[in-house]
C-alpha cells in the first residue's frame, strides 16, 4: 500500500450494522446478498492508481479481527447479546467476497456478495476507504485537512456562541468522512467542547454520540444507530412469499421480536413513508421511542409524525423525531426551534462535521441490489436516491405499494 492502513479496528463501522447484524444472526442468517457500489458524482474519476490502492487497503482490512477488549465494550451496549458477540469473536471479513475493477464510468466497480450477515457489514468500511484514498490520492491532503479544521473550529465557535440552538445531535459521517484523522478530530473537538457550550434561554447545543463505534468508544460517548434502508428492503422483499408492499410491516416486527422496546428507531422513508404510515399501528408505535428522517421535506414529514401519534393519542412530546438528511448547523437550528416545544428532537449529522474542506465531497454509495437471488430496491420520498439494476423490479414495486395505497 502507499498509504498507511485506513481501517484499522473492526470497531470502526457504524452502530446501525452491529444493530442490524445481530437481528440478522438470530432471525435472517440464511439470507444472501449481492451489494453494489456507485458513486453519484458526474465529474469524478477513480486513476486506476487510486484502484489498485483500494483493493489492497481491502485486502488490509480484511486481515483484522475483533480484540476481546472490543467485544468487551460491544458486549456492555445494553440490548447487544451474548450470542451475537460470540459470533463476532469469529467473524473475518473475505476478501474472496469482493470483485473490484475498473469496469465503470467512474473508473471503479465494486460489488459483494455473500451472506446478509457478513456482506452487510462491509458497506461503511469499504466507503471509508474508497472516500480516504480519493482525497489523499486527487488533491494535497494537508492542505484539505488545514481547511477542514478551521471550518470545524468556526462550526464549534457557533455553538460555544450561541449562534445555533440543536439541542442533542450526533456525528454521522464515518462513511463520507474525509479521512480517520479528520473524523477522529471532529469528535474529540466536539467532546471537549461539550463543556464550554453556552446555555442561553434554556437552549443549549451538545454532541452526544456518533456513529462510529470505534470513536464512541475511544471519547465515552454513545454509539448512535438502529437500522438503516436495507433492514426493510431485505427483510420485505428478500422473502419472496412476502407482499413486497408490506415490507416495513415485516421489518417493524422483526425488530420488535429482536428488541422489545430497546433501540427503537424506526426508518420511514423504504417505501415511502405513506406507505409506512400504513404499518406503524398503535402496537409498532407504542414500542418504537421514535423516526427517523431520511428523504423529503423534513417539516412536511415531521408535521406528518407529529399528526399520526396524536391521532393515535400518543403524547408526540413522548417521541423523539431524528432528522439525518444532508443537515448543516443552520437546517437544525431551524428544525429544532419548529419543533422543540411539540416533540423531542434530535440530529444525526453527517458530511458536514466530517469532509467540509474547499473541494465538495464525495456521493458514493454501497447498497444491496440483490436479496436471495431476487432484486431489492428503495423507493424514497424523493427522485433520484433509488439504486436497482432492474427497472421491471422497481415498476414492479411501485405498481405494489401504489395498489395498497388505493385500495387499503
């Protein structure tokens, strides 16, 4: 490799895979997937220099294993059980499990394939690696990593300030992130400066988790993730017996068998999230302590989830809405002042807090297109975040959740 090792703990993924992995081992450990990497930028191009470097990075990565002192701290997460962490203490990733080349308009193709439960979590390890390989390879890393850090220091000042209120928010950008250094930074900044953070009106700014597990446990703050897109569209469609419109209805009470009312979270926005709402009955919506926001207008949705608990004569303050799209400190500042006083409000922030330099970031994504030989596929709250290779499948879909949408 010519650049020293990028993930180096297996630590370093996001809570929401260990999450969904341990439903996975206990409820799906027969499913298959196939998972395909894209990259959504128009003008970026992978050097097969920068591919080459990737593949052995990978190679590198999947090389390592849990240490028992990482089992330890997963083990001591409250709804994680002991016959999830023993099958981690065994788990390596496969390198077999991997085809990457440059047989792509970006210049580089990467799909996995294996089971759903050893597949799924390679998605946030290997974005991580293609995302540090990009910017240490295409532009002068020092130079990114001087302006990251000064627009982390005026991001940190604002909230010390005053300027924004967002209450409790986490740091999600492991996948995106700029580079390890640069994510490590942003949580340790953020971590110190919790106790400097100016409480003005009762409002008050604090960072109180991240995503990545590795960070969580190396600051002592709390590992933040529940589930993500591709826990409903695999558990809904992977089963092909399944009415693929009620597919968060299969999700919801896998989740709830797995957990109870721990690590209750629910993602709205699968199939979208008038579909959802078809599922989150009384029962889902009692159990689950709140949503999560993903795709669409957040005040359209937030106004949406705020409605359907009160028509269920739950108390919206009892709940907490999530915001986690694309958020900057000015969007949650708006968001929380809207909504501060009718619900509990949180963010999942992402890009912002872990690759804002002078050069955009990366879209790139990993998602599962095949479930047990059949296609899956996201229909979002809006255009353009769908990712299938087969268009009769997606027709299919949508012709599924648009006939229970006029006749249920």
């Amino acid at each position: 490799m010519k650049l020293k090792q990028i993930i180096t703990s297996l630590l370093e993924i996001d809570m929401y895979k260990l999450s969904m992995g341990q439903c996975i081992y206990h409820q799906f450990s027969g499913y298959k997937t196939t998972w395909t990497f894209k990259c959504r930028n128009q003008d970026v191009f992978f050097t097969p220099e920068m591919v080459q470097e990737i593949k052995e990075q990978v190679q590198a990565y999947c090389a390592l294993r849990f240490t028992e002192e990482e089992l330890l701290y997963i083990d001591g997460i409250r709804w994680i059980k002991g016959s999830y962490v023993d099958f981690l203490r065994i788990w390596q990733p496969r390198y077999e499990d991997f085809t990457i080349t440059t047989d792509a308009p970006c210049g580089l193709a990467i799909e996995a394939r294996g089971s759903w439960l050893c597949s799924s979590m390679y998605e946030i390890p290997i974005l991580a690696i293609v995302n540090e390989v990009y910017f240490r390879m295409q532009y002068d890393y020092d130079e990114l990593l001087r302006t990251f850090e000064q627009k982390l220091e005026e991001k940190i000042g604002w909230l010390i300030a005053g300027k924004y209120h967002i209450g409790n928010f986490s740091e999600f950008g492991l996948r995106r992130r700029l580079s390890a250094q640069a994510q490590d930074m942003a949580v340790r900044k953020l971590v110190e400066a919790n106790a400097r953070y100016h409480k003005a009106d009762g409002l008050w700014s604090r960072c109180v988790g991240t995503s990545n597990v590795y960070l969580a446990k190396k600051y002592g703050i709390v590992p933040v993730g529940t589930q993500a897109h591709e826990f409903t569209m695999c558990v809904g469609q992977g089963n092909h017996k399944h009415n693929v419109a009620y597919s968060n209805w299969f999700a919801l009470d896998a989740w709830v068998t797995e957990y109870g009312i721990l690590n209750g979270t629910a993602l709205t926005d699968t199939i979208t999230t008038d579909c959802f709402l078809k599922d989150f009955n009384l029962t889902f919506s009692t159990l689950f302590s709140g949503v999560r926001h993903d795709s669409g207008d957040p005040y359209r949705w937030a106004d949406r989830m705020i409605a359907h608990y009160e028509k269920l004569d739950i108390d919206p303050k009892s709940k907490t809405l999530l915001f986690s799209d694309s958020l900057n400190f000015a969007k949650a500042d708006a968001l929380f002042n809207a909504y501060k006083d009718r619900t509990m409000v949180a963010f999942g922030i992402g890009t912002y807090l872990s690759n804002d330099t002078h050069v955009p970031a990366l879209n790139i994504v990993m998602k599962p297109t095949y479930c047990n030989s059949w296609p899956v596929a996201k229909v979002s709250d809006v255009d353009g975040k769908e990712m299938c290779k087969d268009r009769e499948y997606v027709d299919y879909l949508n012709r599924c959740i648009q006939w229970r949408m006029e006749h249920e």
